[in-house]
C-alpha cells in the first residue's frame, strides 16, 4: 500500500497543475480512476467525480482532495525575452529568486533571475525582492525567440523539483505535495475497496481551483448533493526550530493524520467539524489503530475545501482528515508516506461503516407520548 502511494505521487508531483490549468493531472485521475470506479465524469471546469456503489442502501459519501498547485503564469513576455509572471496561490516572496522552474506542462526549463552577488549593494543583499520586481529567464535573446518555443500569455509556471527521498525513506520531499498526495490516496482507496461490501454510495471527487478561493468545492457540492463529506488535504507540519510546535501548531510528521477541528482566514473561510463526523473518525481511528493529532488552526492562513463545500446543498456535515507536511507552498514540501497510510486506513473505514451512525447535529426527542395528541 505505501509502495503504491509511493509511486502514485511520483506520478502525480511531476505533472504540471497550477490552479486553472489542471489539464494533466485531471488527464492523470480520470484514466487511472476509470479502472476501479463504476463512472467517471469530469465536469466542465475539470472537476473529477468517480463514483462506486455499495451493497445495500446508505448515504451519500464525498470524499475529496484537490487536484492543483500554487505556482505562477506568465503576465508578459518582453521584447529582450525575459519573462514576467504573477503568482497563482499563497507563494512567498523570499522563495522565488534564484530557482529552477517548469513553463507549461511540457517543463520549458526557466530560471527566476537573482542579481549577481557581486553586484549587489549591501541593501540589496538583504532585501526580498517581490514577485513584481522579478523575472524569469528561459536562455532567449527576444520575445520572437520566447513564443517559437511556445510559450505564451497566461501560460503556467512552477517550481522545478526533484522526487526526492531522505536517508529514511518514507519521507519525501518534492512540490506539490500539497495536495497530490491526498490525489494519490484517493486512488488507492478506490483499489482498497474492491470485493468490499459497504452500504451507500461513494463519491471520491478531486476538485480544481482550491489554492484560489476553494472553487471547486463551490462547483461540485450542489451536484452532488452528498449527504456528509470527508475532505483530504496536506496541513503544515509545526516540529520545526522556527515555530513553536506546541503552543503555535501542534502537529508532526510521523505521528499520524491530523483533524482540525476548526481553522480560518478572517471572515473569509472558517470550518468546524460535525460532532457527528468527529465521532465517526474518532471510531474508525481507533478501530484501525491510527493515531490522530487534533488541533485547532484559526487565524492562521490556512484554510480547505471544507469551508466552502459546508456550505453547499443547504449545509454539508463535514470533517477534515489531513496529511502532516513540512514547508508548505514551497519547491521541498516534506511529509512521511506512514502518515499517508494512516490516512487511507481512517477513510477507508469511515466507508466501510458508512451509515451506521445517523448525522443529527443534536438528539431530540418527541415531547408527546404516544396516547397524547398534537397540537
């Protein structure tokens, strides 16, 4: 199961997917989830929804992750054939000079330019430069140079970046992983799931635009109409020098899922689990075994699917179960392949017992006794 995962994100890292140019890795989803799904369809925006039926009636399930990356497109094509580009999602600022990129999903090689050492003032030396103020060199000598390449307007970017495993080789530190890996999970599940009987139906859906506002979820929650969702999605990983792990984020690589349970931006984005969905994880952690790390996340810039998807079909009963991952939004995302694992046990539990507990927010209890008459 690890090995597989393993190789399934290999796959998917390497494909290019900013948010609004998901082409590949929706290509990606649809022809490896046709093989174990009863349908798949992709809607028109590249929404994915694979469907499996249960055995005896039930509810509907969604469970979902995300299909894109943050990156970059390119704004401008220059007459010197130098390139400059906005970001597309939550990229810093101090990540960009310096690095190796892919353009379009045929990985034009490129590199963010950085002012020579030598010839930077001690200011300048100091000093992040914005994404405005940077460029990206494709080895070009004109604009008529850069589009025989075919390289156009609007055309992504993202970091290059090897596939890369530690001395221990369950870590992985590659882009992307936020959030291929749940990608990547989503598929095995549907593997898992063969000569399994469970009750209900099964929508596993990998949505597209989520590092720009949660789109997708907005796009596919009132078609599908679930009747509760378990979203799958990275978390950053706080067990490193330069945060405090306990009292900021509280959450380790190598120490199983995670469950917020609750996060948000502001006013903008803010997700509470269902109790009912927290006792359903809460049980099939325990039965198989796995350990969750419960936290707390508000105010913080991070946000899921889950936000947005809530708020479909006159409200969506929901949890979030999450894959620990270091650095995040960065060209080295770190995560451990068991914390992955784990996930794929509590979800593919919570499917097996789909139905066994009903999804009332609270208990209530009719006030009239039988021989009584209602008003």
């Amino acid at each position: 199961m690890k090995e597989r995962i393993k190789n399934r994100l290999r796959d998917l890292t390497g494909l290019v997917g900013v948010s609004g140019s998901e082409q590949e890795v929706v290509k990606y989803l649809y022809e490896h989830l046709s093989l174990i799904a009863d349908e798949v369809k992709v809607d028109n925006n590249g929404n994915v929804i694979a469907v499996k039926n249960g055995t005896a009636p039930g509810p509907n399930l969604m469970v979902s992750a995300h299909s894109d990356e943050v990156g970059f497109c390119i704004k401008n094509i220059l007459e010197n054939g130098f390139i400059v580009f906005d970001k597309v999602g939550g990229v810093p600022d101090s990540l960009l000079q310096g690095r190796k990129v892919w353009i379009t999903t045929n990985k034009i090689p490129g590199i963010i330019g950085v002012k020579s050492g030598h010839m930077q003032t001690a200011e300048e030396s100091k000093r992040v430069k914005t994404v405005r103020e940077c460029y990206v060199d494709v080895g070009a000598a004109s604009k008529h140079q850069v589009e025989n390449m075919g390289i156009k307007v609007g055309d992504p970017i993202v970091f290059q970046s090897d596939f890369m495993e530690m001395h221990d080789k369950d870590l992985i530190c590659t882009k992307s992983i936020d959030n291929r890996v749940n990608c990547a999970i989503l598929i095995e599940l549907f593997h898992e799931l063969k000569g399994n009987d469970f009750a209900g139906t099964l929508f596993g859906v990998v949505t597209v635009r989520e590092e720009v506002g949660l789109q997708g979820a907005v796009m596919v929650g009132d078609t599908i109409k679930p009747d509760y969702a378990i979203v799958l999605d990275t978390i950053p990983a706080g067990d490193v020098p330069d945060i405090d792990t306990e009292k900021s984020l509280p959450v380790y690589i190598g120490k199983g899922p995670a469950c917020p349970v609750s996060d948000g931006v502001a006013a903008m984005a803010f997700t509470y689990i269902h109790p009912k969905v927290r006792e359903i994880i809460v049980e099939q952690s325990e039965e198989a075994n796995v350990p969750i790390q419960y936290l707390t996340l508000n105010g913080d810039a991070y946000t899921t699917d889950a936000a947005k998807l809530a708020l479909t079909n006159g409200g969506v009963p929901l949890g979030i179960v999450a894959t620990p991952r270091r650095y995040s939004h960065s060209p080295v995302e770190l995560l451990n392949l068991n914390d992955a694992v784990g996930v794929l046990k509590v979800v593919k539990g919570i499917i097996l017992h789909n139905g066994e507990k009903d999804l009332n927010f609270i208990e209530i209890k009719d006030r009239y006794s039988t021989d009584q008459e209602k008003p």
